[in-house]
C-alpha cells in the first residue's frame, strides 16, 4: 500500500509506484474518511472537488489486462479504452469510489456513463453536459450547468461551497499545472533531463492523488531530474512530439525512445491538454473556470468556427502544435489514435497535412489501446525514427 512510509521514496520512484498502483492511496484516504470521486476526461473540473475537500480520481484502463466483463454492455467497436474502463469497474476494481463524475467528452463516454450509473449505482453520479463549441451561448450555458453541478456537490458533501474556497482550490491547481510546465521544460533541453516514459509516469501519478499531495509530488520529481548526473549527449536522436488521446501507461513513450528518438513534447489528454493553461484568478471564479475548460482545452470534441478558406481553418485549430514544434525543437510527429475514436480520427487527417505542411514527417498509428501490437508497432516506428535521421 502506498503509505506516508512511500512517501519518503524519491520522486520518480514514487511516481512509478502510484502510476502502478493506481487505486491504493485512494484506498488508504477513503479507509481514513476522505470521499473519493472517479472522473473521465480532461474536461472534469477538478476545481470544485478540492473545494469540497473531495479527492478526484481519474478513471483510466488497463492495457494488460483483457476485456473480459465489457463486451456483454458495450458493442466490440466501441472505444477500447472506454470498454478497458468499464471492464475494470465491473472487475470491481474501482470499488473505492464514492461517485463518479462523466463530462460529456464523446458519445463512447456518454454510453459508458450510462451503463456504469445504472449497473453500478455509485452513491454520486453526474453527467457534466459540456457544450461542444465556443459561442456566446455556449460558456452561458456552461456556466449555468457548472453552477448546477456545485450545487449538486454541496448537497453531497453537506456543506457550501464558497467563492473563496473555490478560489483557494484554483491558486493550487494552478500551481500544480504551473510546477508540470516547469518539469516539462526540462525536455527543452539538447538532451533532456527527464524522458516521455518518466513524465507520463508523473502524470499519470498525479491524477490519482489529492491537490496538495500532488504539489509535493511534482516538486520532488523537478529537484531529482535537476540533480541527476550528466547523460551523454541525445542531439543526434530525432525529438518526436506525440498526439493523440489517452495513453496512460509508459510503455508505448518506452518503446519510442528505446527505438532511438526522445519523446520532448505531447498533445494528450493525459498529458499537455491537463496542464498547458490555467484558471483566472480575478472575477467570478465559476465564470472562470467555464472559460478555461471549454476554450482553453485543445481537443478535437470541441468545434471551434474558423471563418475563412480550409487552409485558414486548419492553421486556425491547430497553430499551438507548431508552437510546440518550435518551443521543444520537435524532428518530427507521431500521431497516436486509438480505434474507434472517432473525435480523433475526423481531426486526424487534417493534423497530419498541417504538421507536413510545417515541415514535420508524420507517423499515424492507429492502436487498439493494448499492448497486444507493440512489437508490430516497434517495426513502424524504428522505420520512422531511422528515416527522420
């Protein structure tokens, strides 16, 4: 069990321990009264479960195990992460959970909220209707439903939720994207100081632990990359950039690097689109955090109207990749989609003609989110690797 004596590992190490042993120091928490509460997707407002001293927990798959309890509620085209998910709660291993939280992401997710309320019976249970465009309308609407769901939280937790304990959890979240920018930084460097496969690992750490223990987390992590002795020099490893959705263990980032390259930069919803941008901290706070969930998230389920030619649209959508390109000196893109993903796939197609017209080569890769094809993928990607060389 992840322990205060874990606690005491360093960074890095714990970090892989917590990125293994997702469900344990939720466990411990909620053995000591802490109310723990499962969310899906980038677009869960963590915000207002720090609040209301609520743990938020992030639901994620298992790319070992197999689909065994899924198949009979959801059809076998369906997403297979989102299968991969449900399968785990009906293996009860997310038994810990006091409620769950579902934004409206894509329909595989819409589903999965379905089956897991009405099959699972959590004793929270919410459907957070995000609008899927930025008009005018859209963050009124927004703002009406997040109001809606903070009272719905309250009624859970049983006491108010105040502007100034809402504001309080968006300065630490802050901090805590702030603190992740800064260890991504790290990779900016000619040879970077921490690999994808270890900041996936931190990442995906994070999202299992409560606010303030993920500030320490993240800081321990920053001081021991810092201090590690020199490496010998990477500049002549191909820098790749990763995009695409969820991928929430280390072994594809692994198998990239192993195959020559360093992984230096990410557009994942478990990675970047997490922790890129902040909340205000001035005004409304609820207005706040309506504006940076649904326009300041990059993800292709939410439509964005680009007047203008097609080209003009394209530049318009997808400009911050080649800023990313530009930041962390990127040889060039693999675009990492899972089967069935549908909000991925439409954009796919349009990613790889922009990244190409910057300049990039592009690897598309559609995966079944197992490991069941990593070595066929090897292949692909060494090709990859040794022609950008």
């Amino acid at each position: 069990m992840v322990t205060s004596e874990n606690t005491k590992m360093n960074g890095l190490e714990r970090a892989k321990q917590l990125s293994k042993n997702r469900g344990l120091r939720a466990k411990e928490l909620r053995s000591q009264g802490r109310k723990i509460i499962g969310y899906l997707c980038s677009y869960a407002p963590l915000e207002f479960f720090t609040a209301l001293d609520l743990v938020p927990h992030r639901i994620m798959g298992s790319v070992g195990e197999p689909i065994i309890k899924a198949d009979a509620y959801l059809e076998p085209i369906a997403c297979p992460f989102v299968r991969s998910c449900l399968d785990k709660a009906l293996k009860d291993d997310y038994d810990f959970l006091d409620g769950v939280v579902f934004p409206h992401s894509c329909d595989n997710v819409q589903h999965l909220s379905s089956i897991w309320n009405y099959y699972l019976k959590p004793e929270l249970y919410y459907f957070l209707n995000v609008p899927h465009m930025t008009e005018p309308s859209s963050f009124e609407f927004f703002k009406s439903e997040l109001t809606a769901f903070k009272k719905y939280l309250e009624d859970f937790a049983g006491k108010e939720l105040t502007d100034q304990a809402l504001l309080e959890a968006i300065k630490l979240h802050n901090k805590n994207r702030a603190l992740l920018r800064e260890l991504n930084a790290l990779r900016k460097q000619d040879t970077p100081l921490i690999s994808g496969a270890e900041l996936l690992q931190t990442m995906v750490a994070t999202m299992v632990l409560p606010a303030d223990e993920e500030t320490g987390l993240i800081e321990s992590v920053i001081e021991e990359v810092k201090n590690r002795p020199p490496k010998d020099s990477d500049e002549d490893r191909p820098r790749i950039m990763i995009y695409g959705c969820e991928i929430d263990s280390p072994e594809f980032m692994q198998m990239v690097e192993d195959s020559g390259a360093s992984v230096v930069m990410d557009d994942l919803c478990t990675g970047t689109r997490g922790y890129w941008e902040g909340v205000d901290e001035t005004g409304d706070p609820v207005e706040a955090i309506a504006n940076r969930y649904l326009d300041k998230l990059r993800c292709p389920r939410t439509y964005r109207v680009s007047p203008g030619t097609h080209e003009a649209d394209i530049a318009n959508r997808f400009e911050y990749l080649k800023e990313y390109a530009e930041e962390f000196d990127v040889n060039g893109a693999i675009l990492y989609i899972i089967r069935y993903c549908d909000t991925q796939e439409f954009d796919a197609p349009d990613v790889r003609d922009y990244l190409q017209s910057i300049g990039l080569p592009v690897l598309h890769i559609e995966d079944d989110y197992t490991l069941a094809g990593i070595e066929g993928l090897r292949t692909r990607v060494q090709a990859f690797v040794e022609m950008i060389v």
